[in-house]
C-alpha cells in the first residue's frame, strides 16, 4: 500500500463524516421546500405519511447523500493529487 493511500485513509474518513452531516442539513433544507410544509421530513414508520411521500423522502435522502459524497470524495483526492502529485488509490 502506497504512502500517499495510508496517509488519504484517515482522511477519507473524516471527509465522509463531513459529507454525511453536510447532505443531512442540506437534504432538511430541500425537504423544506419540496415536502409538505410542516418541515419534517417522514420516517419510514410515520403512520400519518402515505407510502408515496416516505419513498420520495427517502429516494430524495439518498440522492443528496450520494451526490455530496461523491463531491467531497472527488474534492479530497484532487486535493491529495495536488499536495503529492499522485491520485490516491
């Protein structure tokens, strides 16, 4: 295993804490908008909440996640490209 791969690791993982707290604000804020009006966004287990407005919420969820891991995870290894010169593995 590379040094620069040991040493993204650690980095890694905090990167992801970081993208996951970051999509969970940012998936509130866009439920504010697109959900009901009351600003909660339902849980699956919600019996007030119809099925089709828990699988919105939950795939709407799940594409913020996805979609600002993959930009924090791209945005770190361009970064570690950029102090090292070489593409994490």
């Amino acid at each position: 295993m590379s040094g620069v791969r040991l040493a993204y690791k650690p980095m890694g993982v905090l990167f992801g804490i970081g993208a996951g707290a970051l999509a969970g604000v940012l998936f509130k804020q866009v439920w504010k908008l697109v959900g009901d009006g009351d600003g909660d966004a339902p849980h699956a287990t919600d019996e007030e909440r119809g099925w089709g407005e828990v699988l919105a919420a939950a795939a709407l969820q799940g594409a913020i996640f996805a979609v600002v891991k993959a930009a924090v995870d791209r945005g770190g290894a361009v970064g570690v490209r950029r102090l090292t010169g070489r593409w994490p593995e």
